[in-house]
C-alpha cells in the first residue's frame, strides 16, 4: 500500500511540471471516475461512456488537486463543457463523453 502511495505521488509531481492544467484537470477526472462513478442508466443497461462522479469537488479543491489556481480550473472546466466531454453543476461533475475525456487527458490516442 505505501509502494503504491509513493508511485502515485511521484507519478504526480511528474505531471505537474510535464502538462498543462487542462490535462492534468482531465486526468482528475479520469481518476475519480474510475474510483467514485457511477454509469448512467438507459434502456440497454448501464453506459460506462457516461458516468456520474459521487465525489462533490469545488473548482477550488480541484485547483488543489491540480496544483492550479481556481481561475485557471475555471477556464478549463468550461473548455471541457463547450466540448461536451463532461457537465457541471452544484459541486456535481458528470462525464458525458469517458472517451473523449482519456483523449484530452492524453491517456489513449485515438486510431488512425
């Protein structure tokens, strides 16, 4: 567990210096949706593409979480909504496009 812990850690601070905040907020989002979500119901079953976040953040917790300041989050939070990769609202995040957020998190390259 502690191994683990200090990956994380360094994997981290490689980050913060490496991409800009944009990314990093992405790759947060990532994260907790892979830990904290929960995928919409429809008509065919559960869709893992569209995931609501149980995790309540602040834009200032997640400039904390991004080592940014909130006005920056602020601008890339709505980066992501004019996308439509996620939708915010009342400290609540939903992914609307899990796809489309690992790409613009630079963690998978799309096909050619």
């Amino acid at each position: 567990m502690l191994c683990g812990r200090l990956r994380r850690a360094d994997r981290l601070r490689l980050e913060l210096g490496a991409y800009p905040v944009r990314v990093r907020l992405a790759r947060v989002l990532v994260e907790l949706a892979e830990s904290y979500g929960q995928p919409r119901r429809t008509l065919r079953g559960l869709d893992w593409n569209r995931v609501r976040i149980d995790v309540n953040l602040s834009q200032s917790e997640f400039a904390a979480l991004t080592a940014s300041t909130t006005h920056t989050v602020h601008k890339a939070l709505a980066q992501l909504r004019n996308d439509e990769i996620i939708t915010t609202g009342c400290s609540q995040t939903s992914i609307e496009n899990m796809a489309r957020l690992r790409e613009a998190a630079l963690l998978s390259v799309p096909a050619a």
